[in-house]
C-alpha cells in the first residue's frame, strides 16, 4: 500500500502519531502512472482523507534570493522604543548581513560570523556604547535557520531556531528609537555607519518586523518596500557538497562559491582527497633511498584499497614486504570440535583484498610453516580417500594438502620431498607416529594458495598426543607492476588499449626515460584530443586536455634536462576543482578547472601510448603506467606491438664491456653508443688513439681554473664533459700517455702547482725514462729512473704512473709494475695543481733548473698520445676543434695516432727479450746494425717452438670436438627439469625446478629404462 501525503489515524499513532503534510503536492507519478490524474478522476480511493482539495492557493510565505550585490528594504514603525525582528534563512557563506537598521541614535546589525548569529548594536551614537551578543554555532550548513531579536529599554534578547536555551539576554543602557526603515541581505552604503559584512548569499523568509509578517507579494507587486538585484519566490542556493565530490572520507564543506575538502586522517591529499600520501610498494621506497623499516604502502593509489602498514625489509639485491598475522610461535593444539578437529584461524593486521594486492604484483611469496608433534600424525590419512589429518585453507578458503617445503598436488611434507624423513614409509616426520618430538617445516611457495588463513588439525585427541604450530608472516620480494616497461624503437610505433571510461577525478602516473627532444607519450582522440601528454624541447612536458568546449593546457619546464636518458616520473591529475601536472615530485603546474566543464573526460575513442596523430612519436621507455590505481601491463601488450619491445633492460647491460678505456655506454633505442669524453680515446668504442706529432719547440698547455681558491677545473657540460680532477690537492694521481721519438733529451709532461711542487716525465740524453717529483719537504727533486734501455728509438712506448700518497707504481709497455716509495720527508699532498705542458716547459715562478737547462731545449720532436691526468685529456682536448677547455698550443702541432695500439700481450720473458741485449750501454740494433748470429739462431729457436705450440693446441682442440659431437651415440635422451641434478628424487627435482607447479604427481607413474 502506497500512500502520498500521510498516513490514517491508526496508522499515525502506530509510527508514533508524526503528523500528516500540510500544503501542496502536484505532478505525482508512480511507475509512469499519474497519480494525481486518477485521483481527479476518482480511480483512487481517497474516502480516508479529509481536506482534499484540487486547488493550491498563493502564499505569501515565499523565500528570497539574494547574491554578493542584493538587498530588501522594508519598512517599520518610526521612534518605537521596542525593536522586534524575526526570520529564517539557510546558506554556505559563514559571514552575511542579515539584518541592518539605523536607530534614531545609534545602529543595529544582525549578522552571521563565522556560522555564528552576532549582534552589533549602538544605542547612543553621543556616548558610542555598543553591545555585542552571539549565539548559534555551525549556522552556514545550508540547512534552514531561524532568528529572533527583541530589544526593549533595558534589555535585548536574541534565540536561534526557537530553543530557549539558545537565547541570550544583556542589558541596554540606554533607550531604544527605531528608525523606521530595515535592510535585508545588505544595505545602501550611503547610509551613515559601516558593516563588517556588507552582503549575504543566501535565503531569507517569514521575515517579521514589529511582530508582523511581511507580506512578499506585496514587495513583489511594488505595494511596500524596494528591492535591487534579488530573486523573489525561489531559492536557488546550490548544495555543492551533493553529490560529494571529497572522496576516501574527506570531509566536505562549502561556501557560495565553491567547496572544500578536508583531507586530515585519510591517507590521501588533493583538492579533492584523491592523491595518496604513501607509496604503492616497498620498492619503491627503497628507490628513494629509505631502510628497512614499518611503511605505509598504498597498492592502488587513487583507488578504493586504503592505505595499510607493512614491513619493508630493504637488502642489496632485492626487497621483502612482510605482513605480520596473531599466531605466536609454537601455539598450542589442544581444543577440538566434535569431529576431532581442531581449527586455528590466522588473522592478519589487512584485509584479503590488500593481501591480494600485494601478492598479485609480487615477484614471489613464502610463508614459513612449522608442525611440531608428538603421536600426531599431519597428512597420513585416515579416510580411504587419503584425506590427511591435517589441511589449510588459503586465499579462496581453498582446501590444501601440502606442507612447507612441498608444492600443490604432492602430498608430502619437506622430508617426503628430499628422501630423509625419520620414518622411510611416511612422507612427514610427523606421520612416524612417534612418541619423541618431531617437526617437519618449511617454506610454502606457491603465492596463489598464500596466505594461510587456517589450520584444521585432526589428530590431537588421542592419549599422548600433543601438537604445536608455528605459521610465520607472509613475505612478498619484489613489484612487478613498478618495473612494467615497453621500449619504443621506432617513432611510429604505440601502444592501444580498448576504450574505457575516466571519472571525474583522474590521476595518470608513469615514469618515462628518452634522448629524444621531443614525443608524445600518451594521447586519446576523439572529436577533439581529450587527453594528451608530450614531451617537448628536451625538458618540457605538456599535458592537455578537453572539457567539453574549454581547453586547457597545463606546461611544466624543468630547470635540468629530461632527455638525458634517466627515469622521470609524470603525475597528472584532474579533479572537479582543479588540474595539477608534477614532473620528478618537485616541478609542478596547478591550474583551476572550468566551473562550467564537463565533470568526467568522455573518452570516445581508445587509449594509445605513443603517438597516433602523426605527431612526433615517442622513442624510449616506460614503465609503471597507472591511471585512477589500475596497472596497464605494457609488457604484455608490446609482445604483440610491432616497433615496441617488452622491458627496458637496453643494450649496455649486454654491450657495455664494448666501452673500453673509461668510455661510458650510452642506450640508443636501435643499439648503444659509447661517450668518449671522460677517455683520452675517440672512436665508436674508445678504442682510437688521440695524439699528435711535435716540432720542436711546440707546446700543450693546459690551465686548470682557480675559483674562491681552488681549483675550477670546469664544469664537465661546459668543457664538451671533460671531466675534472675533483679536487684542489691531489693525494694521488694517475697520469697515462705513449710516446715515440728520436730525439733526446726532452720533457715529456710537466705538471705545475701554485706553489714549488711538480711533477715531470723527461727523456734523458741516453733516451732513458726518469720521474721527478718535487713535493713539500723535500730538499731535492725524487727522481725515478725507468730502466737503462734507449726509449727514443722511434718505436712507441706505453707509460702508466700511478701515485697514492707515498707509494709510487711504475709501468712501461708490458712489463711488470715496479713500485717505488717517496721518502718519509716528503709530503703526500701535491698542493694547488696549477697547469700540464706536453713537449716544453714555459712557466712563470721558481722552475726546476735542471729541467730547464738540460732537457727544455730544443723541446720534444715526436708523437705523444693518450695523455690522460686523472679524468683529465689535455691532449684530446686541443686537438679537438669546438672544446671549449683552458687549452692553449704554441707551435705547429699536427694531429697523429703516433702508430700506437692498445698492448694486450703478457710480459715477455727475459730471455726472449730482444731489448735485453741493450744493457750495458749497446745501441739498439735494429736500427742500423744487424742481429749478430747467436741472436738469429736463438731467434729461430723460439719461432720453431711457437709454431709446434701451435700444431699440438690444433690437434687438441680437434680431439675435443670429435668426442663432443659423439658423445650421446647410442644414448636415450629425456627431458628432466634442471634440478634433477642435485635432487635425490623426481618429485625433489621438481620443486626445485618449478616452486609454481601445480599438476597432481602420481605414484604410480614410473620411468622405466628399456
């Protein structure tokens, strides 16, 4: 029985005696039937009802509408000394004029501040007394208010919505002289005082002035009163809190204009309480760099999971989230029910659905579980079928008949599985039945059954048997979803996924990394491009997007760049209030959305990551693509994605070992590059040598920049990414660089300081090596003679100094290090390094005479190359035009490799050294004498056993081969899972092999070799 209106007699008292609508109903349908139609026509019986009639008279009790520039002037009784003003109203707004009249002397304001009703009255304006009095709270809920004013000789009385206990009384001193004329909602500011307040937005009725309703009609009809800028009978104040767009428990509130959330105690922030304050997984924290410790992860982001707490265990390889639960180590099993059963539930601090959202995106689970008996069976069962004693239940409260250490199907317990159980006919310690303690644990990894949710155990209600469980946290490694990545190699290509709809708050998150100055790396077109998201002039993401006629653009340009091959992170969001675009957590754009734009992004066509439009594509990686907290899997759609490629791992992983000599590897989206410029080498792969041929009297020099004293030695972008030393006082150095001449004497390097230190590399005039250092404390030079052997013979030499404080390691061509000590005097600091000379010296300050005077002129004739001081090439640096290093050339100096090449071969021995015949002063003979002929026969002698070396490996080699290729002659091949080699059994095999495998093994099914 429906009924409109009210309810009979009876069936009032029944609820409570409520009383029946008074006024006036009209349009009525139910189920597409008119209601009021069929009682006009008496298809209703209506005989219960009295007062029924078809007519709904004019009321003069109407609202009035006011906004930010309205008022209603009404007027009043003239010199009255008793003041009385009633009325209701209902607005967001917490300030407002409700009320304002001048008093013969003096002024009254009725106001509303701060959701409160306040008073401000002057009854005096000679003596300026004024009287202020509140009461209410929480009045701007939009929600229908009345007030009451009474103000009498000696007294005013104010009550809100008709409770006594609201009212409020002072006293006046003075008398009261109505002025005769009242304002509504605001007042004309040429009147003599000012309001704190001068406007309400709102709704006002049943105003009564002098105890007498003021009749709306007749204001309305020009009869009484004026009135500028209101709306009268309608009440058109907007709930903007219905529906509420403040999501995951944000509180809403409101004004006339717009609303506001409150965020505080949800997990989320944003406008509108839509963006998460945590992150989505342990592995993420870890990449921000924090240590094992309880965080607080949200998997789903904006979603509708909330936030919980786990254990984010942190190692060097990988990273663990734990999820504790209320079982205590060894609990004990004693209560059972009526069957023999015993049930443990396990409860964790998380719901099923955060469980699953942990698990689902982990890399792998374990749960560790431990059964501690004595004469109680776990999975021998008693049942013909086989049912053990014992089961868990895990997600799906599925039924499970493994124990740690085995897998679904294989009904055995870890011992079962690795053939060392106590009793060989059981597969469980336990199952031996004995009276001894017994365990039988181990780790549960199939993440589909986990976690354990509940053991039932069957066999503790026999005399003597006993039983304790242990049923560890559940431990997750690894999130799949935060390293979901597609590589584009191909501008035309994209990523689609079918059509689905955006809410009307959005959020989009991914990380993206490009050496592309520009991509789109999401769009969506429809009519219009809804949704579209670029990357442009190497550091600018721009996010545009349609509601419905109004385009907005939001461009954030970040101060580093962001094609330089590393992970960025994209967060976009767009809610009913506003548009926010964050690039790395720092950089972000906020703009205000349309008021009158569409609350939802209707897509009409389908999502593409990459381009569609026949815009610049996207050439690079992403990862970790979330929008409103679901995953997409790029991965699994670029397996079929012609141009795009699963995974991000790039090329160096494979190919960097190709970067030789300090070259770095560089990811290019259709192979890999290597970066020279940290290397004295050049080339593809660093390999190339960079030298140059001098004439005498030609010279390097290389200045390293003094800044706030110290050295500058660059900014590594600014000076074509030459590196620098790093620091103003060296402790150790490494200074590296070949050289081939035939002139001696001559400085090699020279390497000045601010201060008396140096280091030097000359050529004697025998064309012998020496090193001098020249550090504080010492009186002379420490000087380092390489051999005796003749070096300026035209042939290109290899040298590799190497200092760390005192010590002093030596290399030439491939011969062994000698190491060499600085004396105890000397210091360790080689302080305030100033310039390199390469080939001559010309230095301002206290210089060495020795090293002017015996080997500075005529200066080096010859090749030098691969000259590197630390990160440091100097020689690379002036011969390659556009660096823009502190390198200066004096004389002609012509660009050469010098004939030099990396030197892969061991030491040679001594006596096969050739150069060994040199001691003692001989001049080195190939260069105008020939080979004496002991030395040609010795000579022979080793080619003759080097070729013979040669045959024996060949012949080797070849054996091996042909037993290889034979080996399985005859044999009978099967395929084993790989860990069949250190199991003791084939179920062990397969454990090992698959932890995931699924399929049930029967015993019965045996291998037999034929």
């Amino acid at each position: 029985k429906l009924t409109f209106g009210g309810l009979s007699e009876s069936a009032r008292m029944s609820l409570g005696g409520k009383e029946n609508f008074a006024g006036c109903l009209e349009g009525i349908t139910y189920n597409g039937d008119n209601i009021t139609s069929l009682v006009r026509r008496k298809k209703v019986d209506t005989s219960n009802f009295r007062n029924l009639t078809f007519t709904c008279a004019e009321s003069s009790f109407f609202p009035v509408y006011f906004n930010s520039t309205s008022f209603l002037r009404l007027p009043g009784q003239r010199d009255s000394d008793t003041l009385s003003v009633s009325l209701s109203f209902r607005t967001w707004n917490p300030n407002g004029v409700l009320m304002f009249t001048q008093l013969a002397e003096g002024w009254l304001e009725l106001l509303l501040i701060e959701g409160k009703i306040t008073v401000y009255m002057n009854v005096t304006q000679k003596r300026s007394t004024r009287i202020d009095i509140s009461s209410g709270i929480g009045l701007n809920d939009g929600q229908w208010h009345s007030v009451h004013l009474n103000a009498l000789d000696n007294y005013a009385m104010l009550t809100v919505d008709g409770d006594e206990a609201s009212t409020v009384r002072t006293a006046i001193p003075g008398q009261i002289k109505t002025g005769g004329t009242y304002y509504f909602g605001g007042y004309f500011p040429h009147t003599s005082m000012w309001s704190l307040q001068r406007s309400f937005q709102g709704c006002i009725q049943m105003i009564h002035i002098d105890d007498h309703l003021v009749d709306l009609r007749a204001v309305e009809e020009g009869h009484i009163g004026t009135f500028e800028n209101v709306s009268l009978d309608m009440c058109a104040i907007i709930d903007r809190c219905v529906p509420n767009h403040c999501e995951h428990g944000g509180k809403c509130s409101q004004t006339w204009d717009t609303f506001s959330c409150n965020c505080s105690g949800t997990g989320y922030s944003g406008a509108t309480c839509h963006t998460s304050l945590y992150q989505q997984s342990c592995e993420e924290y870890k990449h921000q760099g924090k240590s094992s410790g309880n965080f607080w992860i949200d998997p789903d982001g904006s979603g509708s999971l909330s936030p919980f707490r786990v254990h984010c265990d942190m190692t060097d390889t990988m990273v663990w989230t734990t999820l504790r639960n209320n079982m205590s180590p060894q609990t004990s099993v004693s209560a059972a029910d009526e069957d023999g059963k015993a049930v443990l539930p396990i409860t964790y601090n998380v719901t099923d659905e955060q469980v699953l959202s942990v698990t689902s995106r982990a890399e792998r689970c374990e749960q560790y579980v431990a059964y501690t008996c004595r004469m109680s069976r776990l999975l021998t069962g008693p049942a013909p079928d086989g049912t053990p004693f014992t089961w868990w239940l895990g997600r799906d409260n599925k039924r499970h008949f493994y124990w740690g250490g085995s897998g679904p199907g294989i009904q055995k317990c870890a011992c079962g599985i690795e053939n060392n159980c106590s009793d060989p006919k059981h597969y469980c310690n336990c199952d031996a039945d004995l009276r001894a303690w017994m365990e039988d644990a181990g780790l549960l990894v199939y993440k589909d059954h986990l976690p354990v949710n509940t053991v039932v155990i069957g066999d503790t209600s026999r005399s003597g048997s006993e039983a304790k469980l242990t049923v560890g946290p559940l431990k997750c490694q690894g999130d799949r979803n935060f390293w979901n990545a597609a590589s584009f190699n191909s501008p035309a290509s994209s990523l689609h996924f079918k059509y689905f709809q955006i809410e009307s708050s959005t959020d989009i998150s991914f990380y993206f990394k490009t050496s592309s100055n520009y991509g789109v790396l999401l769009e969506n077109l429809g009519a219009n491009n809804l949704l579209h998201i670029e990357i442009r002039e190497g550091s600018m993401v721009l996010l545009s997007f349609d509601f419905g006629k109004n385009r907005m653009e939001l461009t954030v340009q970040t101060p580093k760049p962001l094609n330089d091959d590393q992970w960025h992170r994209v967060e976009a969001e767009k809610n009913t209030k506003e548009a926010v675009l964050q690039i790395d957590g720092h950089y972000r754009e906020v703009k205000a959305t349309p008021p009158l734009g569409h609350t939802e992004l209707e897509f009409y066509s389908d999502l593409y990551i990459g381009a569609l439009s026949g815009q610049r594509g996207f050439l690079g990686c992403m990862r970790s693509l979330k929008i409103n907290g679901i995953f997409f899997d790029l991965e699994e759609r670029a397996k079929v994605t012609p141009g795009v490629k699963p995974g991000c791992q790039g090329h160096c992983s494979t190919y960097k070992m190709h970067c030789r000599n300090g070259g770095r590897c560089v990811e290019q989206y259709n192979g890999y590059s290597c970066d020279c410029s940290l290397s004295a080498y050049d080339g593809p792969f660093c390999t190339d040598d960079v030298g140059g041929y001098f004439e005498a009297g030609t010279m390097v020099r290389y200045d390293f920049l003094l800044d706030h004293g110290g050295l500058l030695l660059g900014d590594p972008r600014s000076f074509s990414n030459l590196a620098y030393l790093g620091e103003t006082n060296l402790t150790q150095e490494e200074l590296v660089f070949s050289f081939s001449t035939y002139s001696a004497p001559s400085i090699l390097v020279y390497i000045s300081s601010r201060t008396q230190d140096y280091m030097a590399v000359v050529l004697r005039h025998n064309g012998s090596l020496q090193v001098r250092y020249s550090l504080g404390g010492l009186v002379e030079p420490y000087t380092i003679d390489i051999d005796h052997r003749n070096m300026a013979n035209g042939q290109p030499h290899s040298v590799n100094i190497t200092r760390n404080l005192r010590e002093i390691r030596l290399q030439l061509d491939h011969y062994t290090v000698s190491k060499h000590t600085l004396p105890e005097s000397s210091d360790t600091q080689f302080s305030l390094v100033k310039s390199i000379f390469l080939g001559k010296v010309y230095e301002t300050g206290q210089i060495d005479p020795i090293l002017i005077e015996r080997y500075n002129s005529p200066g080096f004739v010859g090749c030098l190359s691969r000259v590197q001081l630390n990160n440091v090439a100097p020689l690379k640096a002036a011969l390659r035009s556009g660096m823009t290093a502190p390198v200066s050339i004096h004389g002609i100096l012509v660009q050469s490799n010098c004939g030099a090449s990396p030197l892969t071969i061991t030491p040679m021995p001594l006596a096969s050294d050739l150069w060994q015949i040199e001691a003692g002063g001989a001049v080195f003979p190939f260069k105008d004498e020939k080979i004496g002929g002991d030395a040609a026969h010795q000579n022979f002698a080793v080619i003759a056993g080097i070729i013979s070396l040669v045959i024996l490996t060949v012949l080797c080699f070849m054996v091996f081969v042909i037993r290889h290729m034979f080996r399985h002659k005859g044999s009978y091949h099967t395929n084993e899972a790989k860990g069949a080699d250190s199991a003791n059994c084939a179920d062990a095999a397969i454990i090992v092999n698959d932890p995931a495998f699924t399929e049930t093994i029967d015993e019965s099914k045996k291998e037999w070799f034929i």
